[in-house]
C-alpha cells in the first residue's frame, strides 16, 4: 500500500470515529445522560477558562470529593462550577458542599 493511500486510510478512520463519538455525545445529551455547559466566569482559571465547554453528568451528591472539579446547582438557583473543598453530611441528611474557585477568596456553600 502506497503512502497516500495509508495516509487516506487513516484519515478515513479518524473521521469515522469523530462520527462515533459525536453520535454517542448527541444521545447521551438526549438521553440526560449527560450535559454540555460553556465556562460562564473566569473564577476556575487556569484551569478552566471562559467559553470552554464542559461535559456534566449527575451523580449522588455523596459522590462530590474533595479536590474535584464539580458543577451544583446554588441555592439561589444558578448553577457554580467550583472545586469541592469539603462534602459531609448536614444534620438533616442533606450534603453539605463547600466549594472554591481557583480566583476566589472565599469558598461557596
């Protein structure tokens, strides 16, 4: 096999998997599987800057460890994706998040 034609060959397979992936990303999104969110702040450089795209999945909250990068829904109802600093149980059985980003003086509960 020539060069050129190795050379279309694996291109052919990569474009075929870019495919793949991007079918199983489309239904995984359907199925709430997981979820695409832009980078809305620069609170987490520089590990995560401003319009980088993430992928979310939702797990128990008891799952959230400490060092992790995590997205929770606030209290006040948007949406922070910080670092968790802590996760312990609250005395209602509640989880009890405290997260910080890289920028940020104080942490968020």
């Amino acid at each position: 096999m020539s060069g050129a034609r190795q050379a279309r060959a694996a291109l052919s397979g990569l474009i075929g998997l870019a495919v793949v992936l991007l079918v199983a990303l489309a239904l995984s999104a359907q199925l709430d599987l997981v979820q695409l969110r832009a980078v809305q702040s620069s609170s987490m450089e520089p590990e995560l800057s401003v319009g980088d795209l993430l992928l979310n999945r939702t797990v128990d909250a008891s799952e959230a460890h400490e060092g992790e990068i995590a997205t929770i829904t606030h209290p006040d109802g948007h949406l922070v994706t910080h670092r968790v600093i802590s996760n312990e149980p609250g005395p209602s059985g509640e989880r009890l998040i405290e997260m910080q980003g890289t920028t940020t003086p104080l942490p968020t509960r």
